[in-house]
C-alpha cells in the first residue's frame, strides 16, 4: 500500500515552523517511515504530482502568489493545515496591516534606511508579485481543515497533529501543546 | 452560617451567602465560572460578558448578579461553553493580538481563556484595526491594540487609587480607553505602583523594563489553565 | 479671543450651578455657542464643575451630536435611515456633495458648512429629511437640496428656510416647522381631545394607592415596547425606599421607523404631562423630567410655554390643584443624539450627565435610579395612557381593546415606506397587520417590519397576525417593503444602525454585530457560502442571548428572521458549488491598491498568468 503523501510550503512566514518540524529529533526517521513528501521545501519538490492527504501550510497570505499556492493545496490537499501563528493569524507580517499599503511600498522600496534606489521607482516587474491590501490568515482565503498555533508551534504538537492525522483519530491538541508563543 | 442560603449550580448545591454574587458564591464552593473582565477588589463590571449563566433559564453575568435563594444556575453546559468560546473569539479578532512578542504572554487572561477553551484559531475575521500606542509615560506604557474594554484600569484607577486616571472614551467600534490629560499619560498623574496598572488582564497596560522576566515555562498559565487553582480548592 | 472662550463657557456653567450632573446641558450650550467642545473647554469644564478632564472627554465623545473640532455654523444632518434611502435621500447627498464641495463627515474650509449622515430622525412619513442645526427639513430631493444651500449662503438662517409651516401646533408660534403631523387615524386613547386638567383632578380624588391600582385594572402596559405593566412600576418605584423620588418620560424614541412620539408631543404634551403629573402623585415623586431626544430640539421652547401654562393654571408646581403637600414639577433634559438613552437605565446616566451606558441590574431603577433615588421611566405613549384611564375610568379603557387578552387600549403605529399614507395611526390592540397595511395603502408588500429594526420581519404569510403584547409587541415602528426591495440591503443598513448605535460596552454588541455584518455583506456580494448560514445562526444566537442590553439583545433579530422567513434571499446568492473549500477570496479587489502604487495594468499580470500555465 502507498504511503500517505504529506506537502509542506511557507507563504509570508519565516521557515521557523517547518524548523520546528524538523525538530521532532529521532522521530523524523519514523516520519519518513510513515509517509512521502510531495511538494515541499523538504525535499525541495516544486509542483504536486497528484493529489496529497495532508497539506501544511505555513505562513499567512501577503501577495498574490501566495494566494494561488494555497489555492492550489487546497486543490491538492485533502486535509490541509494551517500551521503556525502567521497562518492562523496573519503574525508578524500582518503588523503591516494597520499602514498604508502605499507606505509599506514607499518603506521598503524608496525611504527605508537600508534603501539604495537612485531610480527613486517603485519597480513594477511582472515578476514581483502585487502585495494584498492586507496579510491575510490562510482561513480566510480557503477553506482550512485544522490550525496548529504557536510561533512556532512545538515540535510535539506538529508530532502530535500527524500522528493523529494519519493514524485516523481526532486531532485534539492537549493544554500544553496549544500556545500562541 | 444563619443568613445562609442554597443554590445550585449545574446540578450541583452549594451554600450561599447574602451579598455574594453567583460568581463569588461559586468561587466560594471551587467552582470556576470563566471571566474576564472580574477583578477581585473591584466593583463588578459586567462588561466582557464570558461569565454570563443562565440563571433560573436568562442569561445574567454571574459577576454582577447577586445570590437569590435556590437559584439554578447553569454554567458549564456545552452550550455556554460555546458562548463563551465564541465571545472570547470575538476578542481576539476585535484588537490586534499579536502573542508572539507581547510581554504578557504566558500571564495573559485573555490568552489564558483561549487555551483554557482549546481555541486554535478564531473561526471569526481579524477586523486589524487602527489603534495607537502610548509611551510617553517613563514607567509604564499603553498599547491600544491589546485593550479589550473591560475597564479594570478604570475602575481600579477610580476605587483603589482615588485618581480617575482612565475613562471610556467614544462609543462603539470606536471605543478606547481614554487618559486624564489631553493626550498621553505622562501628562496624568498615573504612577507605576498604581493599582490600575496591574489590574489590566492583557498586555495592553505594562510596566516599562519588566517584560519577559519570567522565562517560558514558567509563567502563570504555561502548565495549568486559568481556573484551575480554583477548581483544585474544591478537591483539596 | 481665549478670554471670552473662557467667559462663555464660566457662564455657561455656572447657569448649572457648576453641577457635574448637568454635564449634558453645560456641553450642549458649549457646542452651540462655540461649535464645539475642544481640549480646552473640555479642561475649563471639568475645572467649573469639579470632575474629571476625561469625564467630560467620555461624554462629548459619547454623543454623536457633540463634536471636539469644530463643526460648521450650519450644520446639516441627513437621514441615513433605510427608509429615506428608499425615498432617494443618496441624490439629495449627492446635491448636498457637489453644491458645498465637501463630503459627508467635512466641514467647508471657510467653516460655514458641516455634512453629516444621522440615523433615523424621526421623519420617515417625509423623507427625506435632514436636520439644519435644529430645524426639521423635510421631502427633500436634489432640486431642493440645491436651492437649500443657495439659500442658506445667502443668510445662513436655517429658520428661515421654512416658508410654509405644517399642520396642527407645527404652525404654533414656537414651533414654526415644515414638519407634518400626517395623522391619519386619531384613536379614541392617545390623539383624543384632552382637557387639561380632568385626570389630575380625578386623581387627586383618589389616594396615590387608588390611583396605581386603577392603572393595574386597566391593565395598561409599557408602549415602548417591552410591555411591562406600569401598575407595577410604579408599586415598587413607590414601595421603594428614598427621600427623593423621579419620574421620566422617555421622549427618546429612535429605533428607525418611529415618530409617534414626535406627533404626540406636538399635539398632546398636555395630555403627556398629565400623564406624568398622576404618575408623580402615584409614586410620590415631586421631580420629572421629560428626557428630549436632541433630533426634536425644535419642540423645546414649545414644550417650555406648555410647561408654563400648567404652572400658571397650577397643574404643576407646588400644593398642585390646592392639594396641600403635593409639589410636582417638570424639566426637560436634551439629549445629544444617542439611541442607547432610549434604554432606561441609559437614559438615567445621560440625565446625570455621564455617558448613556446602560447600567447593570439589579439594581433596577424602581429601587436606585436617577441620583439614587427611586425612578420611573415611562414611555411617552404609556404616560398619555394613563391620563385616559383616570379621565374614563380603568374599566372603560380595558374595553377599547379588541379584546385580545393582555392588551388594553390602543398603539400608535408609525407607518412608513412602501405605502400610499404612512403617517400616524392609532388602532386598537388586537388589529390585524393586515387591516394595518391596507388603512395605510401598503397591502402589496412583500416584506413588514414591525417595531423596527430590533422587532420582527414579518412575510405576507403572517400578516392577520395582531398587534398586541402576546403578537406583534412594537414600540410603534412599522416599515413596510415592496417587493423591488432588497431584503438583505435592509438588514445590511439595520445591522449599520446597530454597529453606529451599539455603547460599545459589551462584548457581543460592540464585536458581535460588525461580525454579523461582515458576514451578510460577504453573501450579499456573492462571495458567501452555505455554512455562512449557520456561522450567522450561531454569532446572532450569541449576540442576543450574551448581550447586556435591550441592543445587543435584539439587534440580529432582522438576521434571524431573513434567514427563517426570507432563505431565498441568501440561498439565491451563492455561488452553484459553494461548499467553502475555495472560498471565492476576491483576489482582484484584494490586489487593487497594489496595483494603483506600482502603476501595473491589469493585463501585465494575465501574461504572466498565462506564461506561467504555459
């Protein structure tokens, strides 16, 4: 019997969630033993084969290429998971919610002290995807099956969540595993 | 216990006295009914609404209402514990809470209640509202964005410190907490000792070169839900 | 200049006797008189009166109809009501808009003009409407709305805007207003003629006991709404213990749709200050106070000279009709335009100068109100009531009823939108909704809305149900819908009602309602699915059950009810697979501001689209 097949991605996150992942020590080996990675940065895969049981999600959802990467897990993706405060929530990114997006541009593209731009443009590559009005948590783009909190979420409760998941019982998250730090 | 009375809370009976409300009478007895905007010391609000019971069938916040004789009381039904989860959800999606670097976090009640409640994620839309920061004061600083309008640093300013620092200000979605001065703090005469600063139940009113002293782990609600030093009462 | 500020505003103060209660009034003459309360009247009044700076912060900022910057010297308020949206009020806004350059919430730079939307005024039977200051400016369009302004640049006279006065005592002398009575149907209770000084007399026969007692047998109820018997108010409001006892008449009517009281105090204040007059004899008050929503600030100084009548014909005062001992004297307390002060215990505050906050209960008003003391507060309708019972007697007005059970007299309906006669309408409890809409020409609708926004939608299905306490219990207000109305356009622009009106101290009211919102509007917009339905059944079950008010209470009332009796409405707008999995996330709106700051055009991001599936 094939085994089940796991995809992971970072949207507007740090990676830190997936270090957390590979935080699971020892029973990484386990983890490779229960299931195939397709398309994730773990294996450095860059487009799904097929259809996937569990998708990962970290991150929240900044510019327009990360909405079409969700959508396209959740096409994929038969459970899909939000993992992380920056995919639940929106995290750090979404600090730049309460400015203007006009400002946010002008910060990191001409006023910024690290800034060199003697062009004084803002560039409009159609390679640079366009920012979203605001960073949006990854439920409200689509529809997200499960949501593991925590910045990053701990090792164990990423453990936890695919074990549950995969050995078919209820993800439920005991008190010391759900924290939002 | 002469003046005393009975009543019941989820098919349990408890004594009573006259003067207590249903949420002091059940404390008494070591059983925990949520809240959040109850502070010890402080005259009731009645405002976050997470302690709302259903009392004889309506709903009452158990925090103001006092004990009646033979009261029933239902709190921890399945149905107001989804009441309250969904007021507590409303919180997290009304302000801009960003547990991830707030000082508070691990000590926080609102962020307690969440985690006591097995929330992962609010099921409503974040609003990210607009709301400013206050640093002017050398002690002690307000961030608009964690405030969740129980007015504990209202009252606690107004009652225990006599100085009428914080009031409400605006209505609405446009509600916040207001300051005895034209604008900042510093130009109040809050102090960093006052009551009204520790009485804030989230990360909204700090002290200045405190935060993060206690290591994680080892904060206040790390290891066991808010609650539960009450809950433990009943069984000691 | 600062000098002559701080005059004004010692004066203004010290005509209150530097009394921190009278912080309403003392704010509402420093607005009118310097157009605003600013940081440092705010400082001066808080010093005069001996409270704190961020006390008088809390209330200015509490009242819409207060303000911190200056506001023009005319100030124009447009009805933004649903009902005088229907009657065209957004062309009357756009005229407004263009004449003085300026958009709703502006003031003109050279501080002449300030624009600004107001909830429901009370005039639906004439939209559109607006409040000039404080004059009434009524079946406005934009042709109007323009000469208005030509007008008003010419002699900045708001008054003077009026050149032909309405019916009945609009044509008084201190009343002077363009605004209409449309009294349709005058019932045998409320509108019928009344002598002066009968029922206080007939009272005054009568111990203050007889006299609850004969309003408890007429079985007379609280016409707000509510419903509660006011025998019984007033038999703990006087078993109560306190030195100094109130009584309030709640002329605070704003739940959209509702204008009765506006009529009634037009054409029978004597009959509401009678009313009050038995009430404090009742309950042994000496003190009462009307409390006057500001939108009708142009009945004031009629209302005074009616007040000074009954003083001068001692029906008010001291040893009131000779009757040694028994003092009683009315005042009338503005209010700045907030519709929470409709609620008792709201209203109460505001009288006391504080924010209209509802308080908590217990303790209710009957035992500690208005300054502690003992205070009832009645419905202006209710109080018109109790004049009647004592001029016929409580048997006789229990008979004029239909005779439904538990509903003696009549309601005042305020009949508004889709109809031929909206206007005022007095009829028996126990009408049928039916033989209500049919008087009023609005048999066709598809849709009725009665007791506004907070009350029920009601489908053509019900419409023999009847307006009485056990049925349709309203406060008066009845909206009616055609069918080329869009139902969730009106719960959408309720819900906004209800997010402006909400104090804001609650949870579930303050948060609760701008989720509802939210919600229907992503539906509205075809962005929603069919668990959106259940996620509104779920928010509105809490809202109204959580909720610490009377507000939050019933604001997701107009959800619920489209959502039981109007399903098609929400069901025709989901997308075909809407099941939720790929949410219709609006990308295209979501990128637009990107878009304008890096100047991309549209098409760029379509090649790269198609490269990249390429």
């Amino acid at each position: 019997m094939a085994k089940p097949k796991v995809a992971t991605t970072s949207l507007a996150g740090c990676f830190g969630c997936h270090m957390s992942l590979l935080d699971i020590d020892d029973r990484i080996l386990q983890l490779v033993d229960l299931v195939d990675f397709d398309k994730s940065p773990i294996d450095d895969k860059k487009h799904f084969d097929g259809p996937v049981d569990i998708g990962l999600i970290e991150g929240g959802c900044c510019n327009e290429e990360n909405v079409r990467v969700l959508q396209d897990f959740r096409t994929h993706c038969t459970t899909l998971i939000s993992v992380g405060d920056c995919a639940t929530m929106g995290g750090i990114p979404a600090m730049r919610n309460g400015i203007p997006l006009a400002e946010c541009y002008a910060e990191a593209y001409l006023n910024g002290p690290s800034v060199h731009n003697p062009s004084g443009e803002i560039p409009n590559d159609p390679e640079l995807p366009l920012l979203l009005d605001k960073v949006y948590p990854c439920h409200e783009v689509v529809k997200v099956d499960y949501h593991i909190p925590g910045c990053p979420p701990p090792a164990d409760a990423l453990w936890q969540a695919l074990v549950a998941l995969l050995t078919g019982k209820p993800l439920a998250l005991p008190y010391e595993l759900i924290k939002y730090d | 216990m002469a003046d005393g009375m009975t009543i019941t809370i989820d098919d349990r009976t408890i004594s009573a006295q006259p003067g207590q409300t249903v949420l002091e009478a059940a404390q008494a007895a070591g059983i925990y009914i949520p809240r959040l905007c109850h502070r010890e010391g402080l005259t009731p609000g009645g405002a976050c609404r997470v302690c709302v019971v259903l009392v004889n069938g309506r709903p009452q916040s158990a925090c103001t209402l006092p004990v009646t004789p033979g009261m029933v009381v239902e709190n921890d039904s399945p149905r107001m514990h989804e009441h309250r989860k969904r007021i507590i959800e409303m919180l997290f999606v009304e302000g801009n809470h960003f547990c991830m670097f707030c000082e508070k976090s691990g000590n926080c009640e609102l962020q307690a209640l969440a985690y006591r409640f097995g929330i992962a994620a609010p099921r409503y839309p974040y609003q990210f509202p607009r709301r400013s920061v206050d640093a002017s004061h050398p002690d002690i600083f307000i961030d608009h964005n964690r405030c969740v309008l129980c007015a504990r640093c209202i009252r606690a300013s107004r009652d225990l410190d006599g100085k009428n620092v914080f009031q409400f200000v605006g209505r609405g979605v446009h509600k916040r907490v207001g300051v005895n001065a034209r604008a900042r703090l510093v130009d109040t005469d809050a102090d960093v000792s006052d009551a009204a600063v520790e009485a804030c139940p989230v990360g909204a009113i700090l002290k200045k070169r405190v935060g993060y002293a206690v290591p994680v782990g080892m904060r206040l609600y790390d290891h066991a839900p808010i609650g539960a030093d009450i809950e433990a009462e009943a069984k000691a | 200049m600062a000098d002559n500020k701080r005059k004004i505003i010692r004066e203004i103060c010290q005509s209150c006797g530097d009394d921190p209660t009278r912080l309403m009034d003392i704010v509402r003459a420093v607005q009118m008189r310097l157009r605003c309360v600013d940081d440092e009247a705010m400082d001066l009044i808080a010093k005069a009166v001996n409270t704190h700076r961020v006390e008088v912060a809390g209330v200015v900022s509490f009242y819409a109809f207060l303000a911190d910057q200056p506001l023009g010297d005319i100030v124009i308020r447009l009805c933004d009501d649903v009902i005088d949206e229907m009657a065209g009020s957004k062309y009357v806004a756009e005229a407004l808009r263009s004449e003085l350059g300026i958009d709703f919430g502006q003031t003109t730079p050279d501080g002449r003009f300030t624009l600004a939307w107001t909830p429901c005024i009370g005039m639906c039977d004439q939209a559109p409407a607006a409040l000039v200051n404080d004059v009434p400016v009524t079946e406005l369009n934009s042709d109007t709305a323009r000469r208005m302004i030509h007008e008003l640049r010419e002699h900045m006279r708001p008054e003077l805007l009026v050149t032909r006065v309405g019916d009945g005592n609009n044509a008084h002398p201190l009343v002077q207003s363009m605004v209409k009575n449309n009294l349709r149907h005058a019932g045998p209770v409320v509108f019928s003629p009344v002598n002066r000084g009968e029922a206080i007399r007939k009272a005054l026969a009568m111990t203050p006991v007889e006299v609850i007692r004969a309003v408890k047998t007429a079985r007379l109820r609280g016409c707000g709404g509510a419903g509660f018997p006011t025998g019984m108010k007033w038999e703990f409001t006087r078993a109560a213990a306190g030195e100094r006892k109130f009584i309030i008449a709640n002329a605070d009517e704003g739940e959209p749709g509702t204008f009765k009281d506006r009529v009634i105090l037009t054409e029978r204040s004597d009959r509401l200050f009678a009313g009050m007059t038995i009430a404090g004899y009742a309950i042994g008050a000496s003190e009462g106070i009307l409390y006057l929503r500001a939108e009708y600030a142009y009945l004031r100084r009629y209302l005074e000279e009616v007040l000074a009548a009954r003083r001068a014909e001692n029906l008010l005062g001291r040893a009131i009709c000779g009757r040694p001992g028994f003092n009683f004297d009315i005042r009338i307390q503005m209010g700045a335009g907030a519709y929470i002060c409709g609620e008792e215990t709201a209203l109460i505050n505001s009288c006391e100068g504080r924010r209209g906050e509802p308080r908590n209960r217990p303790p209710f008003p009957a035992q500690h109100g208005y300054l502690g003391g003992p205070t009832a507060v009645n419905n202006v309708e209710t109080l018109c009531c109790v004049t009647k019972v004592l001029e016929v007697g409580p048997g006789t007005f229990s008979e004029l009823g239909t005779g439904v059970s538990g509903s003696a007299g009549t309601k005042c309906l305020s009949i508004s939108g889709d109809c031929r006669a909206p206007g005022i309408y007095e009829v028996p409890y126990g009408t049928t909704l039916r033989s209500v809409l049919d008087m009023a020409g609005g048999s066709e609708a598809a849709a009725v809305q009665v007791g506004g926004p907070s009350g029920k939608m009601i489908a053509p299905a019900e419409y023999d149900r009847r307006i009485c306490f056990d049925d349709l219990a309203t406060g008066g207000s009845v909206m009616v819908f055609s069918r080329r109305r869009d139902l969730l356009h009106v719960v959408s622009r309720f819900l906004d009602f209800f997010i402006e009106e909400s104090c804001g101290y609650c949870t579930p009211c303050r948060v609760g309602n701008v989720l509802l919102k939210e919600r229907v509007d992503r539906i509205r917009h075809r962005r929603g699915n069919t668990t959106d339905l259940d996620y509104l059944r779920e928010l509105a079950d809490t809202v109204k059950l959580t909720s610490r008010c009377g507000l939050g209470q019933t604001s997701p009332n107009p959800v619920l009810a489209t959502l039981e009796k109007f399903p098609h409405a929400y069901t025709v707008l989901m997308p075909p697979n809407g099941n939720g999995a790929l949410a219709p996330f609006d990308l295209e709106a979501a990128t637009g501001d990107a878009r304008a700051v890096v100047h991309r055009e549209r098409q760029h991001s379509t090649a790269v689209e198609e490269n990249r599936n390429g």
